[in-house]
C-alpha cells in the first residue's frame, strides 16, 4: 500500500444527481473505483480499454462497465479508450501550487522542520531554525581566532 495518501475530489451533491440516483449500488461503487483506480494511473481519467478496466475493477463491478457509459459517466472512444467523463474538470489538486511554494520555500530555507497551521483556508507559518544551511563555510583560522597564514 502507498505511504502518502492521495485523494479524490468528489461532489457532495453526487447522491442527489439523477443520473447516480438512477444506478444499482454496485454500479455506484463501481463507479467512484473507476475515479480512484484511475488516479493511480499516470494518465488518470483514461483506461486503455474496458478489459483494461474491467481487469482493475474486479469481477463483480466489471459487469457495471456498460451501464456506466450507457449513463455517460464513461466515455469509449472508437479506438476502444474508455475514459470517465468531466474527469479533468473533477479531478484537479487546487492546493498543488499552494504545496508546491511551501515545499520550495522550505527547501530554499534549508530547514528540515517547517510546520504549517491552516485555519479556516489561511495559512500560517511556524518555523524553528533548525538545521538551517549557513550562508558560508567559517574558515578554520576564524573559529580558532588566529591571523590568516
């Protein structure tokens, strides 16, 4: 199992939607497996075929392959790609760039203990100086306070 948690985005009005009402519970789950198997994939949201997908599914939700894109919540393109629709749309890390400024700053700080607070969507910053990297190596002669020579 993977180390770092990954997510997925989903609308919490998904349940009252027609289309998702309309589907068996199976089909429901298989559904939602469909959005997290494919956020493993390097190209998420796209599955080289329905045996490709069914082979990821497993067996009982496979059978919900053509229900789902009957519904329209896949799509099969002609050369038999099978992909989940609106997947791009749904499934975007807001926060990538957030995380990503936060890790090069801490990286640019050299400091191996950052912590960040969130509250209420601000963010707050509290660093201890720890480990930080110094801005030059101190010439022996300067620690041992003697002359240069």
């Amino acid at each position: 199992m993977k180390q770092n948690r990954s997510w997925m985005p989903i609308d919490i009005f998904i349940f009252e939607h027609e289309v998702f009402q309309s589907l068996t519970d199976t089909q429901k789950c298989a559904y939602l497996l469909c959005i997290a198997k494919s956020k493993q994939l390097r190209r998420g949201g796209e599955f080289a075929s329905r045996k490709h997908l069914a082979l990821l599914l497993g067996a009982s939700y496979s059978r919900s392959i053509p229900r789902l894109v009957a519904e329209g919540l896949l799509e099969e393109s002609r050369d038999g790609l099978v992909t989940i629709s609106n997947y791009s749309q749904w499934q975007v890390d807001v926060t990538s760039a957030q995380r990503q400024a936060r890790h090069r700053a801490q990286k640019a700080s050299g400091s191996r203990d950052v912590t960040t607070i969130e509250r209420h969507g601000k963010e707050t910053y509290k660093e201890k100086d720890t480990l930080t990297k110094a801005s030059r190596m101190i010439p022996l002669h300067e620690i041992l306070g003697g002359n240069k020579g």
